[in-house]
C-alpha cells in the first residue's frame, strides 16, 4: 500500500492555470486557423493589406502546428514547447513578409516567453516544464 501512495504522490501533475493555458492555446489556434482558410480575405482586409492565399494557407498550417504542440504538451512532451519556438520564428518571418512592421511582428515571440512563464508555474513545489520529456 505504501508502494502505492508513493507513485500517486510523484504522478506527473500540472497546475490548474498552465492546463487553462493550454486548452485556451488549443481553442485559440484551432479558431485562428480556421479564419485563415475560411475567412482569408476579411482577415486580409484586416491586416491592411493583399495577402496572398499561400501566406494564409502558412498562417493556417502555423495554427494547426501549434494545435498539435499544445496537446503534445498535454502528454508531458517537451517537443511541443520546441514545436511552438519554431511556429513563431517561422510567423515572424511570414509576418515581417506581408508587411506587418517589425516591431508588432516581434511582439508575436511574446506567446513562447508567457508559454515558458506558465510552464514554470509550481503544482506541489514542482514546474510542469520539470515534467516535460
């Protein structure tokens, strides 16, 4: 029995605000992808300026990646994390491509700093990023 609570006691556990975090990562890049190849022209409009159905068509793939980073951080894979630093290097690149300025485009790579701030929120003296494999 002693066996037994000693495995639940050190089960990989993660605090309630980095899985909010997640699933808000999931719903938001599900959502923004389907936009993209939905509504393409509206977000181009929105955007300011002709982006090209290629552009979105990355934009989408970046989205649907970072679906799949997220539910791979879910399972305790530390290439999910990996995953997303290389989504928002390549959407700098695409966003500095189509026009956006420099600045607002660097402000994308913000998401994987607030992603390793959440990953290192502590469940039981311990960050979810110590759990990632």
């Amino acid at each position: 029995m002693d066996h037994l609570n000693k495995n639940i006691s050190t089960a990989k556990q993660r605090h309630g605000c980095v899985t909010a975090w997640l699933i808000l990562m999931i719903i938001v890049n599900a959502l923004t992808s389907l936009s993209y190849l939905l509504a393409g022209n509206t977000v181009s409009q929105n955007l300011g300026g002709d982006i090209s159905n290629l552009m979105m068509i990355v934009l989408a793939l970046i989205g649907i990646a970072n679906v799949i980073f997220a539910v791979l951080l879910f399972q305790w894979n530390k290439i999910g994390f990996w995953g997303f630093l290389g989504t928002s290097l390549i959407a700098l690149f695409v966003n500095i491509n189509i026009g956006i300025g420099i600045g607002q485009s660097l402000l994308g790579l913000l998401g994987i700093v607030i992603l390793y701030a959440v990953l290192q929120i502590k469940k039981d003296h311990v960050p979810a990023w110590n759990h990632l494999g």
